[in-house]
C-alpha cells in the first residue's frame, strides 16, 4: 500500500533533533521477550494489572447491589462464585473492550445517584460480559450445551404430565374433527412448545448478530487506536482489518440473516413431520437436534468474527514483537557509538517541518491562478481519519460528503450480490485523499458514481478500462463558480489523486496513474461536454497537475 502522499524531501534535510544515548527513557519501553510470549497466553499480562483488579472487585460489587435478571447467564455465573481477575481480563482482550472507560463507568455506580436505573455504559458493559459468559446462543453456565433452550425442553418433557393431568384441556377439544382427545392435545401442546423453540432460536439469531457487531466495531476500533504507535503502517493494517469488518457486515446484511431464519424455520418443519406421537424417546431425539442445530448456527455467526479478533490479536502481538526489537537493536547501535534519534522526535520534527511548508505555501486560490510553491501531504492516516473511514455507510460522512442515491442503490451481482456495492467497493485509499482535499477546502460534496461493476459501467457509457471497475475512482459534484472548483482540484491534486478529469457536472478523481483532461478533449467520450466558457483555464489547470506542478515546483 503507497502512502497517501508522495514525499520529496529527503530526510536527512528534515530534522534536527537530539540523538539518543545509551541511557534514554525510551529504552526503557523495551520488553523483556519472554514476558512478550506471556502476553500472549495470560490475558491479565496484557492488560494493566491493578486496573484488572480493581475492575474485578468493581463489578462484584455492582453485581451484588444491582437486580441481575435482565442478564441471565451473568446473574447464573455470579450466583455461584464471584467473577474471577481472568475472567475479567479474558473479556476485554477478546472483545477488545475499553478497560479504562469501563472502570470509570462501574466505579462511577451508586445506589442513590443510578436509583433511576443503570447508565448506558454500565448496561452496555454488562450485557456484553453476559454474551461473552454466553459460549453457546444463550447457555448457562450450569445448563450445558443447550442452556438457551432448557426451559423449553422441560416443558418439552413435561407434557406427558400435562396430557394425564389436564381434564380441562381435553374436554375442551372434545368436539374437534381429532378422535382421540389425548392424541390431539399431545399434538397440539407439541405444537406450541416447537414454535416457541422457533421463535426463542430466531429471536437469538438477532441478539447474537447485535453481539457480534458491536465485537467487530472493537476490533475495527482497537486496530484505529495502534494509529500513533503504527504510523504509516497503519493504513495498511486498518485497510486489512476494515476490509475484513466489511465482509463480515456482508455476510450478516438482511440476505443472509433472512436466509438463515427461513433455513431454520424449513429445519423446524421437517422435524415436526417426523414425529407423529410425543414419547420420550421422540423427546431425547428432538433435544439432541436442537443442540445440533444451535452449535451449527453458533459455528456460522461466530467463525467470521473469530477470524478478524484473531487477527487483530496477532497484529498487537507483533507490534510489539517489532517494536521491542527495533528499540533492542537501536540501543545496540547507539551503546557501540552510532548516532541515532527517536522515532517519536523524528516524527514530530517532520511534521513540524511540513506545517512550516505548508504554512508558506500559496493559497489554493493563488495556485489555481498561476503560483507555484511545495505543499507536503501528511504521510500517513491520523487516528481520526480512520475513525471517520470506519464509520463510513450509505449517508457517507455527514459534514464531509454525501452519496447520490445512484451510488447508494448500485448493486453487485458479479460473483455474490452485495447491497450499496457503489460506496463499499471503493478502496480506502480514494476516501482518505477525499478527506485529505476537503480537509483542504471546506467544501462538503456530493459523490455521483463510486464503484461500478462492468454492467453498469457499460450502460453509463464509461471507458472500457475505467478505473471506476477496480474502485480506484469516484466523480464528484462541487457546487460554485470555477474558482471553487479550480480550488478543488488544487486540493485534490495536493492530497495524491493522480486521475483528474474535469467536467461540465462532476470531477473525476482516481489513483491510478498521473494523468489529467478536460471533458470534450479527443480522448474522453464525445457526450461529454466541455465544462463551459473557462476551458482554456481548465486545461492550463490540469496540465500544470499532469505534471505534479500542483503540490511541488
């Protein structure tokens, strides 16, 4: 993955900042590699360990004081022993969770100040420790595989019961077209008890996918947080990490639960037909389906989000493998007379450096105009870039851009359908330069074509090699003048968009090679128009971008 902006400038020429010896604070971050291979064993070993503790000791203690039936399996956990400092640690690191935040929120808790009920944090917190105590769709920790249904299936075996005992039930059915009176009420007391087990299992299917979510936002979110320590990297990480978060959204989209749900309910009917009497033995046989089936639709809803908190996992790991063994090694180098900075003051140099540029740098309007002068892109994502590229859906980024609801309503059926394949199919890389240009501007835009599949880059008569096919691409509408939009495109130009093409109704942007054009020109489709009386000024414009003439002199 490139950087976001090319540099120039050459490093050495950057900075000047103290050099590092032998007896710098920064070597003390270095980590002993035998503790490293505990952090990944030991949950507590990743984690500040008071912190652990006193969360732990929080959490009982607001357990002990609050009514716990809204969590069920976390009120059965508790009811037998206190929560454990693994137990504790163990959940924030495989959900990712924010132990400081949390801590705050739990020691925060009191009788009199909440009488009117828990804060959302606090509720939000428990009800995710219930899910995470909750291994199997909604066991208990005492009930066994099939804990969610245990109520159920009680009733289930308590029907033989029901049938002999309920003389009510049976008169009342007397004169249905049934015969046999017993037959009838084990039929229909059958009957209800499935659709209860249907309904508990779809009603799960929901809260395990809410779960499951809020789980690949914190990885998604834990992966934004290594921003400062990454640098550069990063953006590679979070483009990685994200694209997974993406595919998994996919694969929980209304499609696919709805086809699951209507799967589950095809299960339910064919177990019905198979049984024509309630026995025991019909009993135990259903019991044991239903457990099959909830650890099927465990292992499906489950494996997707596995795979991404593993990975995230594994990227922390060695970050801090890497970054223990660089300070390792820099410490080597600099004990044996080399001269060296840190990273840390070196990035603050070069970007100290960069807004000095920039600061001298002409306007947007004074290069639209013929000035020339350098302009240093920032290099690598910001931590708030990437928070804002996380939660990027079909209202695009509010404040930033929009999507027109062509883009929005595009679907991909090329290989597997894909809902609003217009937006999600776009590279990362297109939307961090967008923001970097309105960054620049101020400007809120309208984005008018993102991704296009090869249909629907055919019947809008796009190019045959479009890069719009690829998601390197976007057109977007700036409204105004052509001093606006000149401006625009100073911006975007600044920011690495190689791509530019200008015209009458949108600019095209894309990241493929360095090229620039003016709508009209013999290489652009003949419909498309010029964009009107300033079309020497355009093409001078892109000319001078087609060169790199925009950023640097």
């Amino acid at each position: 993955m490139t950087a976001l902006c090319e540099s120039t400038t050459p490093l050495a020429s950057r900075f000047d900042a103290s050099l590092l010896t032998a007896g710098s604070d920064v070597f003390n971050e270095i980590d002993d590699f035998t503790r490293l291979v505990d952090f990944n064993a030991n949950p507590i070993e990743r984690l500040n360990r008071q912190t652990v503790i006193d969360l732990t000791n929080a959490t009982n203690n607001l357990l002990d004081n609050i009514d716990t039936s809204s969590y069920n399996t976390l009120s059965d956990r508790h009811s037998q022993a206190p929560l454990t400092f693994v137990e504790i640690a163990d959940f924030i690191v495989s959900n990712n969770q924010d132990i400081d935040g949390i801590f705050l929120a739990v020691g925060a808790y009191s009788p009199t100040v909440m009488s009117g009920g828990l804060s959302t944090p606090i509720d939000s917190y428990l009800g995710d420790l219930d899910y995470y105590l909750n291994v199997n769709l909604g066991k208990s920790i005492s009930s066994g595989l099939c804990g969610a249904f245990a109520n159920i299936f009680a009733t289930l075996g308590g029907i033989f019961t029901l049938i002999s005992t309920a003389q009510e039930l049976i008169a009342d059915i007397k004169n249905l077209t049934e015969k046999d009176p017993i037959k009838l009420a084990k039929s229909l007391t059958l009957t209800a008890v499935l659709k209860k087990i249907k309904d508990t299992i779809l009603e799960i299917v929901d809260k395990v996918i809410a779960q499951l979510m809020k789980q690949v936002q914190g990885v998604v979110d834990s992966v934004v947080g290594m921003a400062d320590d990454l640098k550069c990297a990063a953006k590679s990480a979070f483009a990685h990490i994200q694209g997974a978060a993406d595919q998994i959204k996919e694969f929980f989209d209304e499609v696919n639960k709805d086809g699951l749900k209507k799967s589950i309910e095809k299960f339910m009917s064919k177990l019905v037909a198979q049984f024509e009497r309630l026995t025991a033995e019909n009993v135990a046989l259903m019991m044991f389906r239903f457990c099959q089936l909830s650890e099927v639709i465990q292992e499906l809803l489950t494996a997707p989000v596995d795979g991404i908190k593993k990975l995230a996992t594994a990227l922390t790991i060695e970050q801090a493998a890497l970054k223990s063994a660089g300070l390792v090694e820099t410490k080597k180098a600099v004990e044996a007379g080399a001269l060296r900075i840190s990273a840390d003051e070196r990035a603050k140099t070069i970007t100290e450096t960069n807004e000095k540029v920039n600061n001298e740098a002409p306007s947007l309007a004074e290069v639209s105009e013929g000035a020339s002068g350098n302009y240093e892109c920032p290099t690598c994502p910001s931590m708030d870039e990437m928070k804002q590229i996380a939660a990027l859906d079909e209202n695009g980024i509010p404040g930033k851009f929009t999507f027109e609801p062509q883009v929005v309503n595009q679907n991909d059926f090329e290989g597997k359908y894909l809902k609003g394949a217009g937006y999600k199919k776009v590279n990362k890389d297109v939307w961090f330069k967008l923001l970097r240009t309105i960054e620049q501007t101020g400007t809120e835009v309208k984005i008018n074509s993102g991704y296009r599949s090869a249909g629907k880059n055919a019947s809008v008569g796009g190019a045959s090699k479009s890069k719009h096919m690829t998601g390197q691409a976007i057109d977007v509408r700036v409204t105004g003048d052509y001093n606006t939009r000149a401006a625009f495109v100073v911006a975007a130009s600044r920011a690495g968009f190689r791509g530019i093409g200008i015209y009458s109704t949108f600019i095209h942007l894309d990241t493929a090679g360095r090229r620039a054009w003016v709508g009209g020109e013999e290489s652009t489709p003949s419909n498309y128009p010029v964009p009107g009386s300033q079309t020497d000024d355009w093409v001078r414009l892109v000319a001078r971008h087609d060169v790199d003439k925009l950023s640097h002199v």
